[in-house]
C-alpha cells in the first residue's frame, strides 16, 4: 500500500472536502487508518515487489561477508516523491483540506527517520499562508505544526553546536593530557564521534526559510500591515540583523521588507497632523499620557480625540457625540514607541555596521514623527547614544549625531544643557575620541544645531572645567573648528563685527574660557580684529613659559594667518593707520618664534609691507596701558562701547590669573613642557635648522 502513497494521499485530500458527510466521515476514517500504517512502517518497509537479487554461489560461501554484497534496497514510502505532491496541494483554501494537510505534516515530522524538516522550504510558503486565514482552527493546528518545526530546528543547531564544541574540547584534551580523567569524563558527558546523536546529520536549508519568512512579511505588509504593526518591535529587532546577512538574497529580502515596514509607519498619523488643532494646554495632557502608560495605546488616542473635538476651532466639524469619538479610534492603529525604542537601542551592541546604522535611521524617523513619545523614553537610551560616539564606523556617528541634535532641537534647553555637558565629560574621559572623532563631531552639530548656541554653552562648561590640561586641549579643539571649518563661516563673521550687543556679549562668553589656552585666546582676538587687546595679551605671554606646546601651537597659527581665513588681516596690512596694533601683534609673533619654517613665512609677509609699516606707526603715539582708554576706539567698538559690555582689563586679569592657575598646576604635576624636557624642542630645532639650510 506504501508504494502507491501518492495516489491514496491525493484521493483523501480530495475525498476531505466533499459536501456529502457520509463520503468525508468514511475518508475520515480511511485516513486514520493510513496514518497508523505510515506512523509504524514509512521509515522501514520495503515493499515485497522489491525483491532481492539472486545470490552467487560465492556469496553464499561468505558468511561473515553475504550482507556486503547485497544492495540496499529502498522502502516504499519516500519522501522525496511525495513533497511535489505535497507542494502543489500546500495552497489550497479549503478549511478542511488544509486541516487534513496539517495533519499528516505533523506526523510526517513526527517519524523521526523521515527527517521532514529537511523538506522544510518546500511547504513553508504555504503553512504561512494557513495563518492567514479566517478559520480559527486552522490556525491554530497550523501555529502548533510551525512551532514543532521551530523546536526541532533549535534542538538541531544546540546538537550540532554541542558535537563541534565537544570536537574541540576533545582535541585540546589529546594535546594537552592523554588519557586523563577530564577527558574520560568529557567523552561520558557528550557524545564521541562513533555515537550518533538524532539531528546530528539533518541538513537545515536555513537560507532558503530565511527567503521565505521575509518574502511572506512583505506581502503581509501590502495585504495587512496593520496587523503586522503590533509586532513591529519583535520584528526589528530580527529583521535589522538580517539587513547585514553575508547572503545576498537574504540581505535585499531584508532591506525590501525593511523599506515596506518604514514606508507604512511613516505613513501614519503622527503629532505633527495633530499639532495644529492642540492649543499649548494640551500638550502637557498628552505628554503625561504618553508617559503613564509607558506605550502608546487606546486609551491615549481617544483622549486625544476627545481632546481635539473640545478644543476644536471648528466644532461644526467634529460633532461630539459618543459614536464618533469611538470610531476615530477604532480604525488607527498604533506602534509600541518604547518596545520599539528599546529594541533598537539594543541593537547598537551588534557587530554589523549595517545593522547599527539602520536602528538609528530608524530611530531618527520614529522621533521625526513622534518627539514627544520617543523624548518620553530617551532618559534610557541617551547613555547608548552617547557611547555610540564612539563607535568605530564613521557612518554609525555621523547618524548618532543627526538623532543627538535632531533631539536637542526639540527639547529643553535644560537637555541640550546636559547633552553639551555630557558631551565633555566623554571627550575627558576618552582623550583618542576626542582626537580621532573631536573635529567631526563638532562640524556635524554646527551643521544640525545652532554653532552659537553649541560654543557658548561649551564655553560656559569649560569655564568652569577643573581639569586645567583637559580645558586647554578643548579649546584647542574648538578654536582651529572656529577658524577653519567651513560650517562655522557666519560665526566667524559674526565674531569680526562687534559693533552689536550680541556680539560683544559672544566674544566675552568665549574670551573667558579661552583662556585656558594661550594661543587660542590671542587667535580669538586676532578674528574678532580686537588688535590692541592681542598686543596685550602678548605682554603676558613674555610672563609666561615658552613650553614646546606653545611654540607648536604658534607655528600652527602662523600657517592659519596665510590660509584664506585670515585674507582680511593681510588685507589690513595695507592700512596701518587704522590698525596699528596688528603690526605689533604679527612682530610680537615673529620675535616668540624660534628661526622656524613659520618664522620665515611671517617674516617674507612683514617684510612685504614693512615700508608702508614703518612709514605711519613712526608717528603714532606710545602704546596705552591695559586700563586706558585706548580700548575705546570709535572705529572698533563704535556705539556698543558705551554698553559697557567688554570691560578688557577685567578680561586680561582674567587670563592672566587662568595662566597663573595653569603654571602652578604644571609646576605640581611636575613641571613638564618645558625646554629642559627637551626632546620635543630638539625636533623643533632640527626644523628650524632646515629650514635655514
């Protein structure tokens, strides 16, 4: 009966759909009947009609050696001729047929010598369509059949990854001690490679069910994404892995599904749609909502709704009664924004850039549709932002730090406040991220974030840094950003007009805790055209200790002043009756330089412009103190001076009680930097021999 399987299977598929009750309750029982005969004989009957071939002589002979000669002969039922059968019947609609299908999978896949799930891909198309369906109980025998078949997939990858993991053991227990008994006890626990272990040969078509699961995901999206949305957390957090999968048709089937499930909750209603009808009380209401709930649910939208049909400017409109309120309800659905948050952040622990980067795209598009829901949430995941600053992919910071801003722009000053703060505590703690990654973290924040807004609060913080070495290199860092970065361009001309308020109050803000560092402090002043304050600061310098620091930061500026930043003080050369000051200032460098390449640039550019120098400040009169009233120059300050707003001698006192506190602390720590320690000093030497030579 096995041999002719085929044709009674497909009979009884049949037979289990037809309208009469008495031709279904006799295949019902014709059917039971065949399963008892498959379940006990499938996996070793061979049929009588396969008969041995005669024996040789010789071989009856051969005792020990007769069944080496005879060929293993195949059993009647095979399963490699019924799943063509078995996958063209998968897609049909019938309730009845599909239960009879399910049925006799289940106990296909129960016969273990039959190893069905290796078939796997062959029907699984179809047994996902059953889910679909309107019969309840379809789905359910067909939800218990798949969670069958995923147990027995686990229990094969835990054997085969126990035998590989005992392999291994076994190998580093031969090397090590022979015959030990560790390793006696180890052959006890797991299997050796004589014994056979169930699962430990099947062949699991993992690619081709991975096509299958995200193929049928994209067609539930086009059919029934509503009903695909409640599952969107559990869904992104195996879908997005699979966007970084070495196989390439798994990888496209990933992105295409992932591009479908984005496609349709962006196109959901969203705060923003809301928004215009919401007068400011309400939005503390629906925050606080949001927030009690801890997810976005029923009850949230239909306050809501209640809301905006109270509130409404057009109440003809939006007719309060209580049907409608519940209708409104009823047909939008909504997405679990903190399950949602929470698996994506999760994801940034994965390996793949891929993956890494397609979280945070997506964790940019759900806090673009909804700020408040996501800033709900985002006390848990700012540490995981932040610590993803440091992640080694350039494209996996450049995203963190669109999702950084695109936060702080919609929140608090008080967040963008600790942000900033935060910002600087990692860059003090983690010195290679702020040299590897400083620079480009700060372009992209003044490309997002308002440059002002980002350097005065960065100045705040720092001027109270305590960490003087750390307060140094940061304004270090921020000073040549200022100077040369082209997204900060409008500051930097914002900084050379301080004829206004705002910009006087800005220079300030900066000035105080750029004193921290030397140079920048001077290069400050040189871009704001404040000449006369910079010639004063380079009074101080002469109480300072010329460190290798210094002098490199120097020569540093010297090649700043011939780039196309500063064409507007080379420029300024040729009027040396209006900017007397800048000629001393650029002299004052060139007298700190020791006979460098920079020395040299300087020099040719003094000395191109030397005679009309010399020519007006000859008759100048004698520098002003700090204190006087030289700062006070009509054709600088103008009519913001009467404000009152720089008062210089408070700011040089300033920066030369910051370098005080920066020599004493140097002098603690051991009085490094100077020119006795010399092997920096030494290479600057050698260059500046060279470039005599």
């Amino acid at each position: 009966m096995l041999v002719y399987f085929n044709h009674i299977f497909d009979a009884l598929c049949k037979l289990g759909a037809d309208s009469e009750l008495s031709v279904k309750n006799g295949a019902e029982l014709l059917d039971r009947l065949i399963k008892d005969i498959v379940a006990e004989s499938a996996a070793t009957y061979v049929s009588v009609l396969e008969s041995n071939p005669p024996l040789s002589p010789d071989q009856k002979e051969l005792d020990g050696k007769m069944t080496e000669g005879v060929p293993n002969l195949p059993t009647a039922f095979s399963l490699p001729r019924f799943i063509p059968l078995l996958k063209e019947r998968i897609w049909v609609v019938n309730p009845f047929t599909r239960t009879f299908l399910v049925g006799w999978i289940t106990l296909l896949d129960s016969i273990p010598d039959l190893e069905l799930v290796t078939y796997l891909p062959e029907f699984l198309g179809g047994l996902l369509k059953f889910l679909s369906g309107n019969n309840a109980d379809v789905r359910v025998v067909t939800q218990n059949c798949l969670d069958r078949f995923l147990n027995e997939i686990k229990r094969i990858a835990r054997v085969k990854k126990g035998i590989a993991e005992s392999k291994k053991s076994k190998g580093d227990d031969d090397a090590g001690e022979v015959g030990s008994v560790t390793a006696i006890d180890d052959e006890d626990e797991v299997s050796s490679e004589d014994d056979w272990v169930p699962g430990q040969d099947v062949q699991v078509n993992y690619k081709a069910i991975l096509e299958i699961l995200t193929a049928t995901l994209d067609s539930q999206l086009d059919i029934c994404p509503e009903e695909v949305l409640p599952f969107t957390p559990k869904i992104l957090a195996h879908l997005l892995p699979a966007m970084a999968s070495g196989v390439e048709p798994i990888r496209q089937a990933a992105a295409r599904v992932n591009t479908s499930l984005m496609e349709y909750v962006v196109s959901l209603t969203d705060e923003s749609d809301l928004s215009p009808n919401q007068p400011p009380s309400r939005v503390p209401t629906s925050l606080t909502v949001d927030r009690t709930e801890g997810t976005t649910s029923a009850r949230a939208s239909l306050s809501s709704s209640r809301e905006i049909d109270v509130h409404s400017p057009t109440p003809a409109n939006h007719r309060r009664t209580p049907t409608p309120a519940t209708s409104v309800v009823t047909p939008q659905p909504d997405l679990d924004y903190a399950a949602a948050v929470n698996s994506l952040t999760l994801l940034f622990l994965n390996d793949h850039e891929a993956t890494r980067v397609a979280a945070l795209t997506w964790l940019i598009m759900l806090h673009r549709k909804a700020p408040r829901k996501i800033v709900a949430f985002n006390d848990g995941t700012f540490p995981a932002l932040l610590k993803t600053l440091s992640d080694p992919a350039e494209a996996v910071v450049t995203k963190d730090l669109q999702l950084l801003s695109q936060i702080s722009r919609n929140s608090e000053d008080d967040y963008f406040s600790n942000f900033m703060v935060s910002l600087l505590q990692l860059f003090s703690t983690d010195r290679k991220l702020l040299e590897m990654r400083g620079n480009l973290i700060i372009r992209q924040l003044c490309m997002t974030l308002s440059p002002e807004r980002i350097y005065r609060t960065l100045a705040e913080t720092i001027e109270k840094e305590e960490d003087l070495e750390f307060a140094s290199i940061m304004v270090q860092n921020l000073n040549n950003n200022l100077i040369t970065a082209p997204e900060l361009a409008d500051l930097r001309k914002r900084l050379r007009n301080l004829e206004t308020k705002d910009g006087q109050m800005f220079f300030v803000a900066l000035f105080r805790s750029w004193c921290y560092n030397a140079v920048a402090t001077f290069s400050l002043c040189l871009l704001a055209q404040a000449y006369e304050a910079a010639y004063n600061l380079l009074q101080i310098f002469a109480e300072l200790e010329m460190t290798v620091n210094i002098l490199i930061q120097i020569d540093k500026l010297v090649q700043l002043i011939e780039s196309p930043v500063f064409t507007y003080l080379r420029l300024q050369l040729l009027e040396p009756e209006k900017y007397p000051y800048l000629y001393k200032c650029l002299y004052g460098l060139l007298m700190l330089l020791p006979q460098s390449s920079a020395f040299a640039a300087l020099k040719n550019r003094l000395n191109s412009v030397s005679s009309i120098g010399f020519l007006h400040t000859g008759s100048r009169p004698s520098v002003t103190t700090a204190g006087t009233s030289g700062y006070d120059r009509p054709n600088r300050l103008g009519k913001g001076r009467e404000d009152g707003i720089i008062r210089w001698d408070q700011l040089l006192e300033k920066f030369r009680s910051v370098q005080e506190r920066a020599r004493r602390a140097q002098r603690l720590m051991g009085g490094g930097g100077g020119f006795d320690d010399g092997a920096e000093f030494s290479d600057l030497q050698r260059l500046s021999l060279g470039s005599a030579a």
